[in-house]
C-alpha cells in the first residue's frame, strides 16, 4: 500500500509581498519613531526651498528697482558709478573676471588634487600618507583673510619669475604678455584661489577614491594590469561622478571668494587684453569692497549683482547635476 499519498487538504502556502510591494510598504511609515523621522526630514527638505526661494526673490526684487534706474546696459556696461544722476553701471568686467579666475583655479587644483588623492590612496606608504592628509586638512582650516594676506606679501612679489617667462614664451598669443608691474592681475587671483580650493577637492576625491571596490582592483592586476592601468580602468571611472562633485564644491567656492580676491587684486573696471595685466574685478570682490560706502542705490545695484552671481551658481550646480546623471553608471551606489 502506497503510504505516500498527497494531502490535497493542506493549507496553501502563505502569499509573500513581492519585492515591490515590499518597497511600497515601506514607503508609509507605521511606528511613532518613522512617522517623527519622515516628517522632521520632509519639513527640512520644504524648508530648504523655501529660503532659497526667499533668497531668489529678495535678489529679484531689490535687483529690479536698481536696473529700472540704470541709464547704462547692466549687462553691457564698462563702469561702475552708482552716485551719479543717473545712475550708470554694469556686470560685463565683474562677469568677465569672476569667470577667468574661476577658470585658472579649476586648471590648476583639479589636476593636482586628484593626483594627490590618488598619491594618497594607492601609491603612498600609510604613515607617509597619514601627514600628508592632516596637512591638507589644515590648509582647509586657514581663514580667507589670512590668504589674502599671505597672497599679498607673498605671493604678489614672487610672481615675477613666473610672468616673465609666460611673456617670454606665450607672449605671442597677447593673453599671457606682461609689460612690467605689479602682479595683482586675474591670473595671481586664480593661483591663489586655486590653493584655496585644493584641500576640499583633495579630501572628497580622496574619500571617493577609496570606496573603489576591492575586487575590481583585484580583478585588474590579476589580469596583468600595471598599478597605472588599474588606475585608468578601476579607480578613475569609479569616482569620476565624486570626482566631479567635489570641483564643483571647489569651483563653488572659487566664484564667491571675498576677501582674499579683494586683497590680492587691483580692481578696475576694464577687460584687459593680457591675463597678466593688473586690474579686472570679480562679483564677490566689488561687493566686499563697496558695500559699506554705497547709497541705496548702490546697495540695490550690488544686490543685483549678486543675483547674477547667485544664478551662475545655480547653473554650474545643474550642470554638474546633468553631468552625474549621465555618468551614474560610474558611481559608487551602483557599482
């Protein structure tokens, strides 16, 4: 006799949620502790938006009253003469200088910081890596002013060397020629800015750098790949949407630096041919600069140029936002 009959009256198996379904179960939160959380959160993220939305619209409208008032094309304009009858003044010199020196910071702290990362990460010995670090951590603490004064008494009168021989080697381009003088120009500005943003493009690439899966390294060098060729095929694609953020955490702070542009360079409002010409302006700069003897008028002028600098901001954040998109395959979440 066959003792291994079916039971056809047991009890189905109990239905289990569907890995969707479990992620919409999760989404609404059911003990006190997530409601709290959930909420706190949501409020913080609302909040943020509404100041800068608050932000935005003080900029526009205080922004507004002084354009209407401008007998000059704000956009277009060479001059900044907010005590005239009429007013006269325009962004094109601090657009122009804001751009440029932002531009030579990023050519140089870029390269150099991801290849101190790197340096830091996969070549250097760990208690040679442990200082060098700590260093960089310091230069990140040192306040503006005091690069402001160290690009003045230091940095200004060592850049001779340095400006003769781009005269005498890219002079033909007209960019680069120097006639003598000072090197308060737009080119010291973006050195120094350049050294002010290293430490925070070093230390998030760094960080970056190291969430590079062990395996995929592995991997490399068991195919026979150098130290470099893991590198190039490994680390680098890995973090280069970390590597992306952080210049843009750098170039953040290269547009908006204050006080150690003011003390560096000489302000005029002419677009010299030459880099290495002493003059231009920056957006942060001439707010710093004018602020505290401005009128109404002027305040409301410099307010408008503000909302321009706070809207080029917004912008290189969105394209750094579109060009992390289309690399997300590179990004440590979905490794």
């Amino acid at each position: 006799m066959d003792i291994t009959t079916q039971n056809t009256d047991a009890p189905p198996p109990a239905h289990r949620p569907s890995a969707a379904g479990q992620k919409r179960a999760g989404r609404g939160a059911t003990r006190p502790g997530d409601r709290i959380f959930l909420g706190l959160s949501r409020g913080s993220g609302i909040f943020l938006l509404v100041i800068m939305a608050a932000i935005a619209g003080f900029l526009t409208y205080r922004a507004s009253i002084a354009i209407s008032n401008d007998h000059g094309n704000f956009l277009t304009t060479f001059e900044w003469n907010t005590n005239l009858t009429p007013p006269v003044f325009g962004i094109a010199v601090l657009a122009f200088g804001t751009v440029v020196s932002s531009i030579i910071a990023m050519a140089i702290a870029v390269p150099v910081a991801v290849g101190i990362a790197l340096f830091l990460t996969h070549y250097s010995p760990r208690r040679l890596a442990g200082p060098i670090a700590y260093v960089i951590d310091l230069l990140a603490a040192v306040p503006s002013i005091v690069y402001g004064l160290w690009g003045a008494l230091v940095l200004v009168p060592h850049m001779d060397g340095l400006f003769g021989w781009l005269n005498d080697y890219l002079g033909w381009t007209g960019v680069f020629s120097w006639q003598g003088g000072a090197s308060r120009s737009l080119v010291t500005v973006g050195i120094l800015l350049a050294i002010m943003i290293l430490p925070i493009i070093t230390n998030v690439s760094r960080e970056v750098f190291r969430q590079v899966p062990q395996t995929h390294e592995e991997a490399a060098l068991a195919l026979g790949a150098t130290r470099w060729e893991v590198i190039r095929m490994a680390v680098l694609p890995f973090g280069r949407s970390g590597v992306i953020s952080a210049s843009m955490l750098g170039l953040g702070r290269a547009l908006g630096e204050t006080m150690a542009v003011a003390t560096v360079l000489s302000p005029t409002f002419d677009i010299q041919t030459s880099l290495l010409d002493p003059g231009g302006g920056t957006f942060a700069q001439n707010i710093a600069s004018k602020f505290g003897e401005a009128t109404d008028q002027g305040r409301d002028a410099l307010i408008a140029s503000g909302l321009v600098l706070f809207v080029i901001t917004l912008l290189v954040n969105g394209a750094a936002r579109v060009i992390i998109a289309r690399r997300k395959e590179y990004s440590g979440a979905n490794a």
